[in-house]
C-alpha cells in the first residue's frame, strides 16, 4: 500500500472516529444522572447457544455456538455484551475468559473516553477480537443508558433507513432446505450457504419455494477461480444479489481476477477482519462484511463503514450466531450499509435477551436506550 494510501486511510480514521462520540442533546429534558464518582466494574459467564437446525456451511456443521456474556455495572447501571465463537474466528470461551481477566475497568472513572478505554483494551493482545467485542458493545450500551437513549440517536442515524435483513439458509438435504426456507417465509431476502458440493441442487430447490432475492455465502469452498465464474453467471440468472468469499481468503490474485470478470459483487468476509485491512481491498473485492466479532466492536465498526464508503465500496453488515445482545447492537449502524445479514438471534432457541426485530422482513430498531436489549432469562 502506498504512503499516500496510508495516509488517506488515516485521515478518514480520524474523520468517523469523532464522528462516534455520543452528542446530548441540548433539547433534551431528562438531563442524565452522572455523579463521576462511579467505578466501573466488568463480570461475565459462559453460555452455550443452541440452533434451531444444525448449521452446516462449506467444511464444518455445528449444532451450538459457545458466547460469552459480560456485563458492565456502573453507578447503579447494568450494561451487556457478548463475545460469539463460530469454530473459523479461532477464539474460544477459554480464551476470551483468560483475555477479560486481564482487563481493568476499575482504572477509567469516565466510561464516555471510549477512545482511551478500547485503546488500553485493544493493546493487552493480540488478536482476542470477539473478546474485545464483547467490553466495547456492554461499554456503548452503558453511555446510551447513561444517557438514556439508543445508540442511534446518539449517532444521528435515522432507523427508519434500517434494510432488510436476510434470512440463512444452512447447507443440508433438499427435504431439510425446503422446509428451512418454508419457515423463513417472512423474510424478503435469503442468504443461502454453498460450497458443499451440490450447490445448483441447493439453489434449485429454494427456488422452488420462493422466488426472493437470495445473498450467496461460499464460505471460501470454491477451488477454482474459472468454475467460480462460470457458477457465478447461472447464479445470476437464479436472481442472486452478490457472493460472499467465494474463493480461499489467501487466493487474493484469483479473487481479483474473479472480481473484475464477475457480472455479481464479490464481498469479502473471511479474508476482513479490521479496519487496516480495508484499503488493501479496494480492487480485490467490491466490498466488505463487518461482523463485530470480527472488528472488536461497534466503535471500529463505524469507523469501517465510513472508510470503505470513501474507497467507493459496498458495505454489508452480518452477524455470528448471537443472542439479541450482540445482534441489537450491530442492528444500530444498520441504516448506514447497502445490505444486512443479522439474523444470528433467530437462528437459536434459548436467547436470553429480548432486542431489535424483524417486521416485515426489515430490520426494525426500538427505542430502548443502550443497544435497545432487555434481559428476559437468566
């Protein structure tokens, strides 16, 4: 990447990082109880979320997702998070726990310098990004309860612009698809998961119950970068809107080379993990999936959005499978993307969390302060 590049990149780093800082407005009447004598004090669990359906995408299948649950207290207020471990982020609830014993929130008397708190988070380790996820969401849950407004409104972001959201459609026999897409007959989008071998099959037989827009996940479980074309141009023709990591993250000159011959956009998601990664991408891919625990949380996550909207590429945003937590969190920068896959929650029977819904196939925000969550269970 060129010194320019660099530094272009920078400068709009800087630009979304002020743009994040919460703002009272001077119209409010509930003016916020904030002594600053409070210390902030972070406990957190595991919990074991269990699918509706076994999950299968190109490589692996799974019928739970370990998480972890962190709560911040402060001045008398609860705040959530979560940390989510599909098996590819190479984190587990061992390792998040070993990482959140490490963090001393004790330090920070003001809870509203995110800047010097993620950045003191950020530098304990590396990698450990869900587990830097799960303190950034409770932390920007706690500033919208101490304000006592939603995230979005704090930004300025208008939730009637909210997409819609897909709806996932696991690799599995065409009886299990069929009756998978059946019961996802709510949803405008579907975002169906290939790479397993019998992907026109898969295609074919969504097709035969719905006729809605459908995303394509691969997962990376395409070898060639020629059958990847040709797949991609009859998928076309299925009414398909983009492909997700079609090809191997490491295979960057036949994505490239996939890209510019592709009639569909080609997101990057395995291959994306934070904001430095993004001006490397331009010309590679046409745009990028941001998953919180993927990009440590929400304040980076802005910070991608506005990064890659001024390199001129589209911009997702997903989810692992996560209770509402971390899914009504993600929900509040939804307005700002072209597409949204935020379905985590929904994909698992014991949530824990009541949060953002899905009305009418779109993503719908509430007016809860924080990330808009309330605890239902313990």
């Amino acid at each position: 990447m060129s010194f320019g590049r660099r530094t272009f990149i920078k400068s709009v780093g800087a630009v979304s990082a002020a743009a994040v800082i919460p703002v009272i407005s001077c119209n409010s009447n509930k003016a916020p109880a904030i002594t600053g004598n409070g210390k902030m004090k972070l406990s957190f669990r595991p919990y074991d979320l269990q699918l509706s359906h076994t999950f299968t995408v190109a490589g692996h299948s799974r019928n739970t997702t370990p998480v972890i649950l962190t709560e911040i207290e402060y001045e008398g207020i609860i705040a959530y998070g979560e940390a989510s471990m599909p098996p590819y982020l190479g984190e587990s609830q061992e390792s998040v726990i070993r990482f959140l014993q490490k963090v001393d929130l004790g330090q920070f008397k003001d809870p509203f310098m995110l800047d010097d708190i993620l950045s003191y988070v950020d530098s304990l380790d590396e990698g450990n990004r869900a587990a830097k996820a799960c303190i950034d969401i409770a932390l920007h849950d706690l500033i919208g309860k101490l304000l006592d407004q939603p995230l979005y409104k704090l930004w300025g972001i208008n939730p009637q612009n909210t997409p819609e959201t897909s709806f996932t459609i696991g690799i599995d026999t065409p009886e299990v698809v069929k009756i998978k897409t059946e019961e996802a007959s709510r949803f405008k989008v579907l975002k169906v998961k290939l790479g397993g071998g019998n992907d026109k099959e898969m295609i074919n037989t969504v097709r035969s119950v719905t006729d809605v827009p459908i995303y394509i996940d691969v997962n990376q479980g395409w070898k060639d970068k020629h059958e990847a074309l040709d797949m991609i141009h009859w998928l076309k023709e299925q009414g398909i809107v983009f492909i997700e990591q079609p090809l191997h993250k490491t295979a960057v000159d036949d994505i490239a080379w996939l890209t510019e011959n592709s009639p569909l956009p080609i997101i990057a998601d395995e291959a994306f993990q934070r904001l430095d990664d993004i001006a490397s991408f331009k010309g590679i891919y046409s745009g990028i999936n941001i998953k919180l625990m993927k990009s440590t949380g929400l304040r980076e996550a802005h910070k991608m959005i506005t990064v890659a909207r001024a390199l001129d590429m589209k911009v997702m945003i997903g989810c692992m499978t996560e209770t509402s937590c971390a899914v009504s969190a993600a929900s509040q920068l939804s307005p700002l993307v072209d597409w949204a896959d935020l379905d985590g929650n929904l994909l698992i029977d014991n949530d824990i969390f009541e949060g953002v819904k899905v009305v009418d196939g779109k993503v719908t925000l509430n007016t809860w302060p924080g990330i808009g969550i309330k605890k239902i269970n313990t």
